[in-house]
C-alpha cells in the first residue's frame, strides 16, 4: 500500500473522530478542516436513509423523514507509481 495513502488516511481519521460531529456538521466544515491538514479541498457526500410508509387512512406512500447513514470523503494522492489516484473512506453515522 502506498505511504502517502496511509498517511491520508490518518490524518482523515484523526480529524474527523476528534473535531467532526458527524450528525451535525455541513460539508463546508469537513472540506476547510481538511483541506488545511490534507493540502487540497476533498469532495464530501452525504447518503441517506430512504424510509417510506403506506398511510393506512389514505393508501398512498408517504415519505419519512430523512436519517442520514454515511458520510463519504472522496481525495487523491500520487501513487508510489508517480500516478495520481483517487481514493475514499465512508463514515457510518449512527
């Protein structure tokens, strides 16, 4: 595995379990924290649960408030082959 991967890695880590809630925080705030610690702006994608449930009176399908699941960090690196790569690391949110 590349160095500079695992080194990313890290340092994602380490930001986000000791300055991020992730039930609370925009994407604004991941991607400045990061872009600081990694040197480039990382992409940020928030997945969310799809509930649905069948009104009883009415019978029509009735969206449930959305709780969100993951969150997603994309970035790259340069390989030990001298090659950028893109990689990502997903945060489960309880």
């Amino acid at each position: 595995m590349d160095d500079l991967k695992i080194f990313k890695e890290k340092q994602i880590n380490d930001y986000i379990y000791t300055n991020i809630n992730l039930n609370h925080a925009g994407s604004g705030d991941i991607k400045r924290g990061l872009k600081t610690i990694l040197g480039e702006e990382p992409a940020v994608k928030f997945v969310y649960k799809e509930s649905m449930k069948i009104n009883e009176t009415t019978g029509k399908v009735e969206r449930l408030p959305n709780e969100l699941e993951s969150v997603e960090i994309y970035y790259t690196y340069i390989g030990s082959d001298n090659i950028p790569h893109a990689s990502h690391m997903t945060y489960i949110v309880n």
